[in-house]
C-alpha cells in the first residue's frame, strides 16, 4: 500500500520512533543518470512492506519494501544498489538507463533526535544540514546528525567544513566516499541541505486565496493566509498546514519576516485592501509581489502611487498586475491555476510572462 508522501519527512520518521513501530527508514545515497528520484529521497517502511513515501516507485521501490523487511527482520542496515539499464522494452528490468544506491535503516529509532531537529528547522524556516554517515560495507553501521548552518564547526573531519558549507550553498545533496577512514573501513556520508520551502503569502482568504492555497499546498510552498476577517482566516478552510492570521492588513504585514525566499499574492475583497496590502509590502525584498485587478484598477491604483511618492514608476513596475499568466482562465480555480503557473515561472527562472497592464 502506498500512502501519501508526508510533507515533513523528517517530523514522520521522528514521530513514528516515537510511537514504537517497527520501521526502516530508506534513503536515496547515490542516484546517476535517468532515475526516478534524487539522492537524499526517502521512504518510511513498515515491518510488512507497507511504505509512507516513496524513493521513485516501481522496480526500485519494490526491492527497497524486501530489502526493509528482511533489514527489519535483521536489526541492521543492509545497503544495495540497482540498476535501471534493461536493455528493451519487453524487458522486465527497468529501462531508464540509471543507476541508484539505496540504505535501508531499521534502526532509526536511535537518530530520532536528529530527524526531531531537523524538522524543528524546518518549521522556524532555518536551513542547515542532514548527515547521514554508513561505516562498513559487509555489516555497514549508521549515524544520523543534523547541524544547523550556524552551528557547521570549522573543522570537521570528513567530509570537511567546506564541503558541508558548498552543498547548502550549491542546495544540491552530495555523496562523499572515503576506501580508507582512520579507522580502516569504506566510508560514505550523505550530507542532505535542508532549505526552508518557499514562504506563500496570501494577503486575502476569500474564493481565490482558498483555491491558491490548495493548489500552492501541492506545489511546496510554505503557506500563510492573512485577512483582516475572521471568518476568512478558519483554518477548515485551507489544507492540512496552512497557517492563518488575522488583523489590520498593513500591521500583519509589517510585523512578518519577509525575505528574497518570500512570495506575495493580494486578493483582498476590495481595491483599497488591495493598497493598503500593496503599500506595506511593495519595499520589501520579497521574490514576487503579484496583486489582481482588471487594467483599469491597475492604471489608477499605479498612477495615485507615483504621484503621491508611495513608489517610483520602477518599484511598482515590479508588480505583477494584472496577475497570474495569460491563460484565458475565468473560473476561480482556473484564475488559481494563473496565479500559481507564474509562481513556479519566478521560482524557478527568476522572471514569468506578464498580462499587459494596457
């Protein structure tokens, strides 16, 4: 059975050590060429095969679900790699033309204050790094640490401090492989970045915001939905892990942490809502600031800003607004589905295509 990947990994395996279940814990360590999933991938598997997660489905995973059980069975990590080179189509072996080496860890339960801290991280929005050390080959021995990217000593050992520090800044999970440790065995050690998600904030809790923030949910980011409405901050109303305030627009704004990994979308109910929101956060670094309105309410909304010294032509011209892409959408989840396609644009390429503001 396959259950929905858990959007806090770390806070599921934790959890489950918590509650004394039988379990391994599978982790990507190396994955090279066509592969279904990335190094530091994993998985939550039960002592009959049952899997929360997934480290690329298919062939892989069903050798991942033995492999726990038997390891579970065991009581010691057990290591195996997999390759996807089948050579036809009517091949049982997979055909992607990768190669992946995976660790099976049914012993988690001891490094369940590593994967505690790692998720604690992640909830203050802190970034830092997970290493995940296999000593030996035969009868290979595990240890799980987290360290936060203010607490990386400047001298480590292997792999070194500037190793470490690279893979956060690159944001790429690296393998590092030693023959020959000090103490005479095969060394690997995963060092995992763990980056905040995005930030989405919704400044509106109405039709659009609710449809934005499932659609975004799935999308991963970080959402918080402010509304100066009580009943439009119910946290019924949002996914599982959306976060909700309510109050003054422009006083919520002004009190929240907005960075470059911050993401803005106004849809209050009303245009002067919409200013209001607009003014509190249009000088901040934010990574995006999109607001909705037709041309027109655009046109006057820019105009009183520049005139009235609230923003330079240039700093307004950094809003997205009309909103979202030029899709046809009319429905309130098509409208979302704008919204959130230009997100992805400005996350992923640093700039999306805009509807004309005349």
């Amino acid at each position: 059975m396959i259950i929905r990947q858990p959007k806090d990994i770390h806070r599921a395996v934790a959890q489950q050590c918590d509650r004394g279940r039988d379990l391994a814990v599978a982790t990507v360590l190396k994955a090279v060429g066509s592969t279904p999933c990335k190094a530091g991938a994993k998985a939550i598997i039960d002592s009959g095969g049952a899997i929360r997660g997934t480290i690329g489905g298919g062939a892989v995973e069903a050798q991942a679900q033995r492999t726990a059980i038997e390891a579970i069975k065991i009581g010691r990590p057990l290591v195996f790699d997999f390759n996807l080179e089948g050579t036809a189509v009517s091949d049982k072996n997979p055909i992607c033309g990768g190669m992946m080496r995976v660790l099976i860890d049914p012993i988690a339960a001891r490094h369940r204050a590593a994967y505690r801290a790692a998720s604690e991280a992640r909830q203050h929005r802190q970034r830092g790094v997970l290493l995940t050390t296999i000593r030996g080959e035969k009868q290979p021995e595990t240890e799980v640490r987290f360290l936060a990217e203010s607490a990386i000593p400047s001298e480590f050992g292997f792999p070194n401090a500037e190793s470490i520090r690279s893979v956060l800044r690159e944001e790429e999970t690296g393998i590092f492989v030693a023959d020959s440790s000090p103490q005479g065995q095969h060394l690997e050690v995963l060092v995992e970045p763990l980056i905040p998600n995005p930030l989405l904030l919704i400044v509106g809790g109405g039709h659009i915001g609710q449809a934005l923030a499932l659609q975004a949910n799935i999308l991963g980011f970080d959402i918080l939905v402010l509304d100066d409405r009580k009943e439009f901050t119910a946290v019924g109303l949002f996914p599982e892990g959306v976060s909700t305030r309510c109050g003054p627009i422009d006083e919520e704004i002004g009190r929240l942490p907005i960075g470059g990994d911050t993401y803005i979308v106004i849809v209050t109910r009303d245009h002067r809502n919409d200013s209001e929101a607009l003014a509190a956060c249009l000088h901040k670094p934010a990574a995006y600031i999109g607001m909705i309105g037709s041309r027109r309410k655009v046109e006057l909304m820019r105009k009183e800003f520049v005139e009235s010294g609230r923003a330079a032509a240039a700093e307004f011209a950094r809003v997205y607004a009309p909103i979202g892409l030029d899709i046809g959408s009319v429905t309130v989840p098509e409208i979302a589905a704008s919204i959130a396609a230009q997100l992805i644009a400005v996350r992923r390429k640093g700039a999306a295509p805009r509807i004309p503001s005349k």
